[in-house]
C-alpha cells in the first residue's frame, strides 16, 4: 500500500521528532544541517521509524531543496 504525505521540515532543531497536524500532514524535526542532503537523509530515517518501515520504502518525491516537501511511503 502506498501513501503520499506533505511534509514541513525544520533542520537543525534542538530535539528530533516526527508529529502529525491537524490537516494530516507531518511536521519533521531533524538535528542534520540542511547541507549536501543531511536534513534530507535524516527525515527519511525518522519517517521510516515512525512508520514502521525500511528506509528503502521511504521516498522524498518533491521538494528536495525546499522545507516542505512531499514523501511517498511504500508501506
């Protein structure tokens, strides 16, 4: 089954942490700087933790350079 959320990420947050708002989109928390795809890298394993899943089913589809993006989830 797979699954399309909107994410809102915050890079270099004291405190990591995944939460859902009340529209059904996802705030992410990452401590990774936003350079050379470390925030990025870092919400993919945070999602998957969340999720229940590998990392492998775990893809940014949108917005890569941006904070809010869009994920596919393969779950």
């Amino acid at each position: 089954m797979s699954k399309i959320i909107k994410i809102r990420v915050s890079a270099g947050a004291k405190t990591e942490k995944v939460e859902e708002m009340a529209d059904g989109s996802f705030k992410v928390r990452v401590n990774a700087p936003p350079e050379n795809g470390k925030a990025n890298q870092r919400v993919v394993e945070l999602l998957a933790e969340h999720f229940h899943t590998s990392k492998a089913r775990v893809a940014i589809i949108s917005g890569a350079t941006y904070r809010e993006k869009t994920v596919l989830l393969d779950l």
